[in-house]
C-alpha cells in the first residue's frame, strides 16, 4: 500500500508544490513504492516557517512542565506503536528490523529523558554586587526551530532536535528526508496525537534547492532563529555559511571517517565483532560508523584474518531477516557507493567478499538472504593495505566498507586516525588502561568508546563532533538544552535607588 504526501504538512495550508514528485521506494524491493510525495518549492519551508512563527508564541506560554507531559505522551504513544513504526522504518529504508526496533526505543529514550526536563529548565539566582538586588537567569525558547535531517536515523535522530525543540517552547518547521517521508509523516502525526498543536510541529518535503532557497527566504523574513542539521560536511558547512549570515550559530551534525585503533594487546575476537558491527552494520550507513581500522603492525595478519572471515560468514539481504546488513537506503546512496568503489587501487587487497559491488544473479554472496535483483544490495568490502594519503582513508564511504592501515606505536596511531579531519566517533581495543587514556587524551573526536564499537551512542550522553563533523554544538542530553534555549537575565532592585554596578565596590 502506497501513500500520498503533500508538500507541507502540519501549518495552515496553501499549495506549495513544485511539481516535483519523488516516490520514495523500499530499496530491498524497488517495485514496492512507499509513499508518493509532493515536493514543495522554495515557498514552502518559508511559509511553513510564517506559520510556525504565528503558533510560537502561544505554545511557549504553556507552562513547561506540562509540555513535559505532551512529550510523556508521545513517548507512550511511540512505545505502543513500537512495532509498526519500527516496520515502516524497515520497509522504507532497508534498515534491518532489530536495529529499527533499537531506532524507536532511542526516541523513547528521549522522550524518558525529557519529560522531567518540563519540571526543571531551571534557572539560577545570583547574588548582586550591590544590597537590596537580587539577580536571576532564565531559559527563553529560542523562536522557529527549522530542522533538516538525513533518512538514515529517519526517526531517532529527529526526535533528539524536536523533542527538546518543543519542550523548551519553540516551534518547529521539521524537512525530512524525502526517501524517508513516510516514516517522518507517521512520526510526526505522533507528535500531533500528544497534544503539540499541528502549527507548532510543521513537516516539509522540497528537494535540496528548495530546501536551500526557502531557509535563506525564512532567515530573511527573520522566521527562523535555530538551525539543526543533520548531513553532509559539505551541506553543513553551506548552513554555516548562510546561517552565519544572520549572525546564527547552527547545531550541526555533519559525516565521520570513524576511527577504531586495535592495539597489540587488544582481545581480538572482541575487536573483530565491534568492527564488524560499526564498519558493515547498518550497510555502513550510520555517520558513526567504522571507517578507517588502524591496527598495530604485530597483529595485523591475524586481525585481518579473523575479521575477513567473519565478513564472508555475514549474511547480507531481507532487512526483515536476521541479516547483518540490507541495502543502500536509497538510488542516489547506491550511485554514490559505485563510485566510491573506484577508490580501490592497485596497491589494496580486497578482501571480505569475492567481488565488490552489486549483489546480482549473476555476482551472487554465499549466505545471501532474499531476491538480489529486487534491491540494492552490496557486498561488503574489506580493504587492506591502505595508506593514509589514499581517498579511501581520507573521505567518508557511508557504504559497506572499511579500510585497514598499520601503527607501531599509539602516538602515531592517534594521529593517523585524526588524519582525516572529521571528529565525530573513534574507538580503541586495548587491555592496557594505560593506552585507552593516551587515546581519551589525544584523539580529536567528540565521542570516543574504549573496547566497544565506533556506532551505538546512547541517547542522553552528548552527541556530535569535531572538525569537519560538525561546530562543536552537542545533540542529546542536557546539553541540546543550550542549542534551543537561550540564556536571559533578569536584575531587580528594590533597594529603591539607582544603584550602579561597578560603582559602590570601594564603599561595600
Ligand atoms: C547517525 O548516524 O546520524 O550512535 C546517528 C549511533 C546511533 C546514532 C547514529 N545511536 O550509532
């Protein structure tokens, strides 16, 4: 069953449309249409934006405590429809169903998280320089949250921005990705269902340009005054720019070329089970997953031994299987993984699968799972013998692949794998706590795991990175209050004079 989504849902109405229509397909069968969806033109994230500007107002006079309980509902009403969002999410973008189950509990995680946050939101009072004054700060909502996110956390990573978005009062204009439109609908009518009046969560679908165009139309009518962003270093880095026109500090939460070191004295089958989930779970598609292995020179042939097994051992395919991984999210993912293969050069050995590419009738994988030319299904790829000035080591892959460099000592292994310049995740295996706080110490990435994998973070520790993966801004948690809320202060006299600071300080 398909279904049909216009271009802005959610605020007042009018038509947006571009023209454009975009089916957003299941990518483990592409006969099999999801959803049909309007693409709006620029009009539509700046209408959107007028409409959520008009409903702010009204929603940050709820009192919080009691938008703290529209987000205890939502994260009931998520909970009782664990199963059949967690089934759209699969259908939709091919993410195997255990890990779109682990997607859903992470939005009622937050949800848990920050329906307390409703009765708290404090503020401080602060003792005056001056007798008879009292000084106090206070959480202000920021305004309209505009919040554009990827489709490979369709629904999680959404809900780290909306949800506290919402509790502090904003209003939102939430721009999805449009081959996971679905998915973003039916979480968004969750919202709706919780009490969130429908002009304070508005949802937009418009291509790239328009979603371009409409932010710089919204920011110039002054309707946006926050930015999320979830994508690309590329795309992030041109919010920056546009949004540092309007003196704006965006959240940005841009790619990762992961690192995981695995020392000498790392237990190697644990190494070897959390590069494989980081580097190939999630068909590679998380932007906390493995990139570059930087394994010590002493184990590197037994490590890559261990781990080229496991990888031909992994099943690929139906995502609503027990497969380890199923297919690129979407068309445009495949075409940008084909070319990415051709970063493989003649001094790598290609290991982990027979071939590398599409899996097809006639490229077929020993263990796949389900009708190879229904889908876009890869082989996994392990490639040894990359250096640090190779492509492959440099850029992101957001694909089935990982890369293997050597180290002979931890100094020059921390920094091989900040090379790069991302900074988002980085992990070590190693028995020697003495290595895991030389890592904690040196490494430039924002979120680090000692014996445990690059992908995984958990939703009330502070998320995002570094360098080319973001501006230091910090997604769930306490800490996401600063990106939605700002700091206002409030001085009172009643001293019944003018007293001026700085002043009377010889005098006290
Ligand atoms: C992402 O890929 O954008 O830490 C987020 C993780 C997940 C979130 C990934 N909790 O891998």
């Amino acid at each position: 069953m398909e279904s049909t989504i216009n271009s802005v849902i959610g605020s007042g109405g009018g038509t947006f449309e571009s023209g454009q229509e975009y089916l957003s397909r299941n990518p483990a069968r592409l006969d099999d249409v999801v959803a049909r969806v309007q693409l709006g033109g620029p009009d539509a994230l700046r209408a959107a934006a007028k409409d959520a500007r008009a409903a702010q107002r009204e929603w940050a006079k709820v009192p919080a405590p009691v938008r703290g309980r529209v987000v205890a509902s939502l994260g009931r009403i998520v909970e009782a429809n664990k199963e059949s969002l967690s089934r759209l999410v699969t259908r939709e973008i091919g993410k195997p169903y255990a890990e779109a189950l682990g997607e859903v509990q992470e939005i009622i995680d937050t949800c848990d998280y920050f329906l307390g946050e409703g009765r708290r939101l404090y503020g401080q009072t602060v003792p005056s320089e001056m007798p008879d004054k009292q000084l106090f700060t206070f959480r202000m909502p920021v305004g309209v949250a505009t919040v554009i996110t990827a489709g490979n956390f369709p629904v999680a990573v959404p809900s780290w921005y909306l949800v506290p978005a919402l509790l502090c009062g904003n209003s939102v204009v939430w721009k999805p990705a449009e081959y996971a439109a679905a998915s973003a609908r039916a979480f968004a009518e969750m919202f709706w269902r919780a009490g969130v009046p429908r002009g304070v969560l508005n949802v937009v679908y418009a291509d790239g340009e328009s979603t371009y165009e409409g932010l710089e139309g919204a920011l110039h009518d002054g309707n946006v005054n926050k930015v999320g962003f979830t994508g690309s270093s590329a795309v992030g880095s041109k919010v920056g720019e546009l949004t540092g026109r309007y003196t704006q500090s965006p959240c940005l939460e841009l790619g990762g070329k992961n690192p995981m070191i695995v020392c000498d004295d790392a237990d190697l089958d644990l190494a070897v089970e959390g590069a494989l989930f980081s580097g190939w779970g999630t068909a590679g598609q998380r932007c906390t997953s493995l990139g570059n292995l930087v394994v010590h020179r002493d184990i590197h042939d037994e490590f890559v031994r261990r781990l080229d097994t496991a990888l031909r051992g992994a099943t690929v395919g139906d995502p609503t299987g027990g497969a380890l991984f199923g297919p690129l999210l979407d068309q445009k993912f495949a075409d940008n993984f084909e070319k990415i293969l051709g970063w493989i050069q003649p001094h790598h050995t290609v290991l982990g699968s027979e071939t590398t590419g599409r899996i097809t009738g006639s490229t077929p994988r020993a263990g796949f799972d389900g009708d190879p030319e229904a889908g876009l299904f890869y082989h996994p790829v392990l490639v040894d013998g990359v250096r640090p000035d190779d492509e492959l080591f440099m850029q992101e892959t957001f694909g089935p692949i990982v890369g293997v460099t050597t180290f002979e000592n931890l100094d020059e292994a921390i920094e091989i794998a900040d090379k790069p310049g991302y900074g988002l995740s980085a992990a070590i295996y190693t028995t020697d706590p003495a290595n895991a706080f030389r890592f904690r110490e040196g490494i430039g990435a924002g979120m680090l795991s000692v014996n445990n994998s690059t992908s995984g973070a958990e939703a009330h520790l502070p998320f995002g990175g570094n360098g080319k993966s973001g501006n230091g801004s910090r997604q769930s948690g306490i800490w996401v209050l600063d990106q939605f809320t700002r700091w206002q202060s409030l001085n009172w006299d009643f001293s019944g004079q003018l007293q001026k600071a700085q002043m009377d300080v010889a005098t006290v």
